[in-house]
C-alpha cells in the first residue's frame, strides 16, 4: 500500500465533538492481538476523568477520523512528571500500512516534548510483532518485560514494556 503524501493527513488534538466517532474507531479496532479488555461497544464513552479529549491526537484524512494516539503522564506522582505514556493507539484498518501508526507516534511524542517531558513510555503485548516493529522504528527499546502477565484467548502473552527517550 502506498504512503499517503503528508498533506493530505491532519494530526489535531480531539474535541468533545469528536467522541461519537472516536468510539467507533475503537469499537473497530479491537483484537485480540492488541487489546487485554473486552472488545467496547460503540456506545461506549471515551472521554471521562481520566481520558479527557486533550490527551488524544487525531489522524484526520478527508474529514474521517482515521487513527489516535492518546498520551498521558503514567501517574499522578511529582517524580514522574517527567514522562509521558502511550495509552492507546489505533488506525482504521482502511489505512494501515500508509504510515499513519508512525505519523501519530511521533506526534504524540513531539507534544510530549514541548510539554518538557525527557522520556517516554508504552506498554505491549508480547505477540504484537507489528506494533513492537513500529515503536522499534520509532526508536523505542525494551526497558523490561512481565513474563505471562495477561491471559488471553487461553494463552498467556507477556507485558513488555517500552520506551524513547525525548531529549537530543
């Protein structure tokens, strides 16, 4: 599949308005392959307390919503400010392969960075060879992995952790 030339892809924080079809995105994007909780319905709420629209980047192409990242500080600790964590990540099926994943990985760290933090961080699942390829490319590298840590579909898959740092 071809790259998308980069104009024609819009990276935008969310808006409240957005939600209704973020969660069919994320309804959509769904597996096994990626996800430890059950598949969310798409009336599902994306945005509450915790997941609030500012913390989302959007891929946007034509006027769709075609991919998002969400990056949060992993905790609410003042000696961890410092670091940012992918806490989601999804591309509409349509458009994998077109350099979107990578478009929204650099994005959210690129704001990560203007916000001062130095380091930051993801979580994936040990089988997800494609979106371990993707943060590799990105630059990110094993820091640590929790053997056997989720059971899924009758299989246990390791917790590995990842990580990039921001500064030059």
């Amino acid at each position: 599949m071809a790259r998308m030339p980069d104009d024609d892809l819009i990276i935008r924080t969310a808006r409240s308005k957005d939600e209704r079809e973020l969660a069919v995105l994320n309804h959509a994007a769904w597996s096994v392959l990626s996800d430890v909780s059950p598949q969310p319905a798409v009336e599902d709420p994306i945005f509450d307390e915790r997941h609030a629209p500012e913390h989302y980047l959007l891929a946007v192409l034509d006027g769709r919503i075609v991919g998002y990242v969400r990056q949060v500080p992993p905790t609410p600790l003042a000696s961890n400010r410092h670091v940012r964590q992918i806490q989601g990540l999804a591309v509409d099926d349509t458009v994998r392969g077109r350099g979107v994943g990578r478009r929204l990985v650099e994005a959210a760290c690129a704001a990560a960075r203007a916000e001062g933090a130095r380091k930051m961080t993801l979580r994936v699942l040990g089988w997800n060879a494609p979106a371990r390829r993707l943060y590799e490319s990105c630059g990110f590298v094993v820091e640590g992995s929790l053997a056997e840590e989720f059971l899924i579909d009758g299989r246990f898959v390791d917790d590995v952790w990842m990580a990039r740092g921001l500064t030059d």
